[in-house]
C-alpha cells in the first residue's frame, strides 16, 4: 500500500479528520428499492451475494470483521496475508468490501459455506474452495477518517492505496447507466445491483445514498423451529421461519414472556449469535421500536443436503423450547403435530418465488445461515410500488419516497442445494444449486 492522501485537493482535506484506527469498524447498509433506474449523480455497482467484511490494517496486525462485528479472520488468511503488505510496511486503513467464493468460475455462493463455517486458517488454506475480497470503499487511512469525504473521492484513494493481488479484487462500477447494468445483472444471473450517491459521506448504518436491487426474491428470516423428517430424511423435515413486526394493539395487550434473541455466537454454519429465550404462547420484545412480534412466514423443506441437515440439526435441537415463540395471531397457521419450537436465535437466507396473500413464503428454499446478522435485525422486505425512488417497508412501517439508500451486506452462508419446495407443503426434494451472484 502506498498513501495518496498528498494528492487530495485542499477542499479534500479539509474533510479529513485526524483519528484514531478504530477497533472493530460499523458497516453503511442499504435500502431495497422496487426500479432500476439512471442518474449521472449515482454510480452503480455489482451487488455481491457473499460476506460482509470491514478489513482494519493496523501496525503489524491485519483483522477482519463481519458486519455484527465477528472478528472473522482466521476464515481468510489468505486475504490477511495479501493485506499485511508482504514485508512492505502497509499504512493503517480500514477497507469495506464483500468475501465471495472466486467469481471466475461462477462458483455459486453455497460453495462459501467451506470457507464460512471455518475458524482455524491452517483449516482454511487446506480448503477447496477459493475466495476474493472485492473492495469498494475505503473508511480510515495513514491516521485520519476518510468518511467525511465523498464516495467517488475515496473510491480513487481506495484504487491507489492497495495493491490488488491475490485474492484482493477493486468492484467495478459505472456512472450514470443503472439500467443497463441492471439489464445485464439479468443476463449474467447476478443478485441484482447497488446505487450510490457519487458525492456521499460514508454513513455508518442504514443511510439514504445507497440504494440495492435484486433480481431474484431474497429473503432473511429467523429460525424458529422444525418438523420430524419424513421417509429417509435425517434429522428434521422443514424448517419453520419467521421475521419481527411491529406489535399491533392487541398483540400489545397480550400477554407472553419475550422471545429474546440475544446470546453468545458460534461460527459458521454453528451459527450467527445463539441465544436463549423462554415464555409462554407469544413470542415479543420491547426495544427502542416499540414492542414488536415474530410472525410467521412459513415452512422450508427445500435446500437442503446431507452434511447441512446434520449441522443445521444440531444446532436446532441444542435450541429446543417448548412453546412457539411466534406472535398469538399466527396461532391456526402453525402445525399441531410432529413439530418442535426453538429459541430464535439462528438467522438463515432463504430463496423464494413470492410472498402468498397470507403473508408466507412460495416456493421456498434455504440458502443457508448468516453468521453476520443478529435475529432481531430480521424484518419483512418488500419493495413498495412506483417509482424508482420508492423505499421498502421496514419491518411494516413504509418509508417516504425519494432518492435513498443503505447497504445492507448480504453477507450469508449458504449450505446445501438449491431447490424449490412450497410453502404450502414444505417438501423435502434436492435439486440443482441456484446460481448466486454476491455483493454485501
């Protein structure tokens, strides 16, 4: 790495701010969006479908972290080692990007999973499967906060200070033409794309100059049980799933112990941040929101393969409970046999065709768990119709149109295969891995 910051015009460094490097550094996140559009004050990038991971460089020292703030290091000691700067002494930084298994060869995202569920880099140098650092931004260097600055500016300072070798790779993007690379997100089977505000500070947390648009329907939901597997199936049959909503009146009044989703983590496919929860029928939590609920969203008996049902069953039984953490409302929708509830404290990602009329997956599929998400950060996505500036609703409240963004990293780790299998009947099939794209 090299330091360019000489280079910046004197505007420029008038935005530096002189800071310490920060120790486990906070992601932008970005807001879902119903168009595609084109705008010469936007550039639009690849949306990636890998891990999210914030890389802080120190003084002899390289640390990774996903975006919950894992420290996520010894999954990739290959990239620490290309960013330690090979003996040359690296100025400190702190680089935003997305892990993905290698896109040369258009490996599916569910290939991750290896590298994902590993925390020994010895382990992780044996792996088969290969990944990259795409980069795209760059928040801290040689001392001083970068964020300040506008985004195609630390964009140009993010091109000169690495040294892209290795697994190290710089996103592409492009200025303006949003809807011609959307219309080849399409073609070449991507997840969709991202749009940024050219002249935007890096806002830590969801912000309004980061805008992200999916071509395949992409959901995250919490795991809050499963059912007994039928024929030669192992372990359990289907997943039963659910995302937090605002508690209405009613639900209020009711009563119910919460179903907190808070606890220490396990790694990889043994988890995002396990937990522990009790209480009676409904499951609910306070917090600066209001209360809110987990609704019910449906059964997932699809995606999965031998090795994921074994894994993904033990973490499930060790989470047992004996009452359904969901809200009282969802009550004649949940099985009453065969079936056994779980402290919601997983985070998986799911594929589907659409959202039925009652409010449940169609077609869903599992893609596999996010080590890198907490379970109460998961909430009902769905794009709003109208125009391309049109937000999402979060977590059931609409948000105001207008040109906005946030990232939010999609960092996951899938496991298995992706097949379809409905809602309705929450089937057991395998079929062929859905080709993933990846951008967090």
């Amino acid at each position: 790495m090299t330091n360019p910051l000489a280079e910046l015009s004197p505007a420029e460094r008038k935005a530096l701010r002189q800071a310490d490097l920060p120790g486990n550094p906070k992601p932008m996140l970005a807001v879902l969006v119903a168009e595609p559009f084109s705008d010469p004050d936007w550039i639009f990038e690849r949306k990636l479908d890998g891990e999210r991971v914030l890389a802080v460089v120190g003084e002899g020292e390289v640390r990774l972290f996903a975006r919950n703030g894992m420290d996520v290091s010894g999954s990739y000691p290959e990239v620490v080692e290309a960013l330690s700067g090979g003996g040359e002494k690296a100025p400190m930084a702190v680089l935003d990007g997305e892990m993905v298994a290698s896109l040369d060869s258009g490996t599916p995202f569910v290939q991750l999973q290896e590298r994902i569920r590993i925390d020994d880099p010895e382990e992780a140098r044996r792996s088969p499967v290969a990944v990259r650092y795409y980069l795209f931004d760059v928040l801290h260097l040689g001392g001083f906060d970068l964020k300040g600055l506008p985004l195609r500016t630390r964009k140009g300072l993010l091109r000169k200070a690495v040294s892209f070798h290795g697994p190290l790779r710089f996103l592409e993007h492009r200025t303006g033409e949003g809807e011609a690379l959307f219309r080849e997100a399409r073609r070449e089977g991507w997840e969709g794309g991202v749009a940024k505000k050219a002249d935007s500070p890096y806002q830590v947390g969801r912000s309004r100059a980061w805008l992200k648009l999916k071509c395949a329907q992409r959901q995250d939901l919490v795991l809050c049980g499963f059912t007994e597997p039928d024929g030669r199936r192992k372990e359990f049959g289907a997943l039963l799933v659910g995302y937090w909503e605002k508690a209405q009146e009613k639900e209020k009044q009711g009563g119910g112990a919460a179903a907190g989703a808070q606890g220490g983590g396990e790694r990889g496919t043994e988890g995002s941040r396990g937990g522990q929860a009790s209480g009676s029928g409904e499951g609910g939590r306070s917090g600066r929101a209001g209360r809110r609920v987990l609704r019910y969203a449906g059964k997932v008996g699809s995606g999965f393969n031998e090795d994921t049902l074994r894994r993904l069953g033990r973490l499930l039984k060790a989470r047992r409970r004996k009452t359904p953490p969901f809200s009282r409302k969802d009550a004649g929708d949940l099985p009453k046999t065969g079936v056994h509830w779980v402290t919601p404290s997983l985070v998986g990602r799911f594929g589907f065709s659409e959202w039925t009329a009652t409010g449940k997956l169609r077609h869903p599929r599992f893609l596999g768990l996010r080590r890198d998400k907490d379970p109460e950060e998961v909430v009902k996505e769905e794009p709003v119709a109208g125009g391309p500036w049109t937000l999402v609703k979060d977590g059931g409240e609409p948000t105001a149109p207008g040109r906005a963004g946030g990232k939010e990293d999609a960092g996951g780790e899938p496991t298995g295969s992706g097949n379809g299998g409905s809602e309705e009947d929450g089937g057991e099939g395998d079929a062929p891995p859905a080709r993933e794209g990846s951008h967090a």
